[in-house]
C-alpha cells in the first residue's frame, strides 16, 4: 500500500500474480481502499471460497463432482461411504491444489481428519467425489464484464488426479470433438456471466465417460473442478500456439479500452499443434517423493510444436533436463499396483522393442506374465542406497515405471526407493 500510494496509482492489478494477491484482494479493497481492476474482489472470493464457488455452480447449472462442506468425522465418513472411495479432501478455503489429499479407505479419512482435531465447527473441510480415470481439460479464458471475449481448450494427456501444473497439456486437443469444444465454452460463458469477470481467468473440467456408479454414459460428463480468476501459468503457453496475446487481451479488458470483439479461435483448424511437459528438481530436492498427485511438484516447463501429438509430446520431451530414453536391450523395472490395468498397458507398447523387463516381487512379476513378458525378480536393498546402485548396475536398470496409487508413507516403502533411486543423482550410470 505504500507504494499504492506513493505512485498516486489509479488501481490495482491482483489477476496476473499468482495465488497470493487473490488471496488478499478482498482486504485490499475493504481495508486498503485499493481500486482494484477487473473482477470485483468480492466474485473472486466467491471463486475461492470452496462453499461459494460449489453453490454457485449449482445455481447456474454447471455440473461438477459431489461435494459437502462438513464439520465432523462422522459426516465425512458418512459422505465417502454414500459416493464411493477414493474421495478429495480439502480446507474450505482452498482451490489451486495445497492442502488437498486424496483419500482411498475409511482408515486414510481417519487419519487424515481426526489428527490434531482437522476437522470441527471451526475449521470445515470440503469432500469431493473423486473420480478416477477421467479426463481433464484446461480452460484459459478472458471476459469483461462477464462476457467472454477469447478462450483456448487444452487437454490433458495424465489422467485427472495430477496437478495441472505437473500436466502435460495439448492445444489444439487431438482427442476432444467440436461437440466437447463447444459444451466447454458454454461453461465458460456461464462461469463469466456469473462472476462478473473481467480480466483473465483459468478452468479445469474433468470428462467423465463413466457415472458413479462405474457405467459408461451415453454422453460424456463435464464436471469443473476449479476456477481461477487469474491468469494460469499456462497464458503464455496459449497465447504462443494459437498466436493471440492472451494478456494483451486481458489488460484491455481490465482498464476498459480498445476491448475486443469475442473471437473463438478454437474453431480455427491448423496443420499444427503442441505439448507442454513439466519440469521436476528431484535431482536437487533430496528425499523428496518423484510422484505426482494433486498438488503442484514441477519447478519449470518445456513446450514444443509438431504436425501431430507424437511429434510434438516426444519433442518437449528431450527438451527436458536429463531426460533419457532407455535403449532396446537395456532393463527396465516395474512396480507398484498392479489392482489397475496401467502397468500392463506400459508393458504391452513396449514388449516388441526387446527391452528386459525386471520386478522387485513375484505379484509384479506374475501381473506382467499374463502379458506374455519375460519378468526377473531381482533384489531389491531398501536400505542401502550404495548395494541398492550397484543392483541397478549389475541388471543394466536404464528406466523405471512405478504407478503406485498413493505418495509413500515411509522411507523404505518399496515403491518410494524404487522412485527416488530412478532421478537420484549419479556417476556414470545415468
């Protein structure tokens, strides 16, 4: 504010900085007397708010996940029980993923909501359906005064449950019709006309081809998950690919001059499109857990073109540092659950191109024989990182594919060694 002030500033800009000036918008405002550009900090508190943000959905026919704000153990026992595990647990007032766990079994709620009294009166947690398998799509959009002015769809090639900042995203989609295109903005005009946004603003939806219940839908179902209302780290990534400033856009709309005419250039068919693919420190964050879930873990970005998804996903790819990719004759080792068909299907592209397969357990190793793949069970020191390189050595370990369903819980989880021992730092085996 001293600055604020000093300046003699006409306003305030809180929708290109991240989570924190959204987050103290509202007092900038109320206590500040800041003008605050674009969206009234009060919408955006209706954004944040994870109650609000639901309710409204609600009230303009926007589907999305069953949730509950609720108070008590029992009551979010009760609710995980009615929709099915595995459910998303989070505070109230939170939306771009901290704070969030994924929870698979009455015992995980428990722990998660009886420890040091994380759930009361006082302190709600909202629980969300969570549903596994779906796809999600990413929205970066800007309004002015509730009217959507451009937007650009992007897909996600992980499933649903990764962080979309640890997504790797495709725009134009390669697998979204114009039917899905044109129901995701639809959305988008509901969402801005019902904030009143004018600025930027992000969405993540999830298509879900099943129901509940685990049947396929006639129909595929778009459930938003969570909106921003502020520029994502993904603006610049859209606005590259389909070669229209997104923010150029959206600072015209946030001072009211020059506004543009609503454009779509989703309808625009190019001969081109492109991946963005995360970056991750594991090398340089020591013990950390290589595995992805619901909140953020990469630290950069590559992004590249191509004539198609192949081209341009193997591309940002090998733009990443120290990637490698394992030769034929070289080994690779498998592992984690094996209650889901993922493994098999890694082990199926891959069984023609001669690779060695290697387990750590025989119900991997029996898993990936119904396959039709030869498997060795090797061993595996949990706790001696030197014997535990020398393994990787001695079986020519160049890749590993471990898809576990939940972060570790210990530093000798099997699953855990496996990941960390994989982006581990190195001499000459890497």
């Amino acid at each position: 504010m001293d600055i604020y002030e000093l300046e003699s500033a006409s306003g305030v800009v809180v929708s290109v900085g991240g989570q924190l000036p959204q987050n103290i918008a509202l007092k900038l405002q109320e206590v500040g007397k800041a003008k605050v550009l674009g969206t009234d900090p009060k919408d955006i508190d209706k954004a944040e708010d994870r109650h609000k943000f639901s309710q409204i959905l609600d009230s303009i026919g926007v589907d999305q996940p069953a949730w509950k704000e609720l108070s008590s153990y029992e009551d979010a026992r009760q609710f995980a029980q009615d929709v099915g595990y595995p459910v998303l647990v989070r505070p109230s007032y939170v939306l771009s993923g901290a704070a969030m766990t994924v929870i698979h079994s009455e015992a995980d709620l428990k722990d998660k909501l009886t420890a040091a009294s994380a759930v009361s009166p006082d302190h709600p947690v909202v629980i969300t359906q969570f549903i596994s398998g779906a796809q999600e799509i990413d929205v970066d959009a800007v309004a002015h005064n509730g009217k959507l002015i451009i937007h650009a769809v992007s897909e996600h090639i992980e499933n649903a449950g990764v962080h979309s900042g640890d997504a790797s995203l495709v725009l134009p989609p390669a697998n979204l019709d114009a039917t899905i295109l044109a129901r995701v903005k639809e959305i988008a005009e509901k969402v801005a006309k019902a904030w009143k946004i004018t600025g930027p603003f992000n969405m993540q939806i999830i298509k879900a081809d099943v129901d509940a219940e685990g049947n396929t839908t006639p129909e595929p179902a778009l459930k938003v998950i969570e909106c921003n209302l502020r520029a994502s780290r993904s603006f610049p990534f859209s606005s590259k690919v389909l070669g229209t400033n997104f923010i150029d856009v959206a600072t015209k709309a946030l001072v009211g001059r020059d506004v543009p005419a609503p454009v779509d250039p989703m309808t625009v068919k190019r001969d081109y499109l492109a991946v963005k693919v995360p970056q991750f420190s594991w090398t340089r964050l020591a013990g950390a857990d290589p595995y992805l879930g619901v909140e953020m873990a990469s630290t950069g970005e590559m992004a590249c073109f191509g004539k198609d998804l192949i081209e341009a996903y193997w591309a940002a790819l090998q733009s990443t540092m120290n990637f490698r990719l394992p030769l034929p004759g070289e080994g690779l080792l498998f592992g984690g659950d094996v209650e889901v068909d993922y493994l098999a299907q890694v082990a199926r592209h891959l069984k023609p191109l001669g690779y060695k397969y290697f387990a750590t357990n025989n119900a991997v190793k029996s898993y990936l024989e119904k396959e039709g793949v030869e498997v060795e069970v090797i061993e595996f020191p949990k706790e001696d990182k030197k014997a535990l390189r020398e393994v990787f050595q001695k079986y020519d370990v160049r890749g590993v594919f471990n898809l576990a369903r939940r972060r570790a819980s210990s530093l000798v989880d099997e699953d855990y060694v496996m990941r960390r021992n994989a982006v581990s730092p190195c001499t000459d085996h890497c």
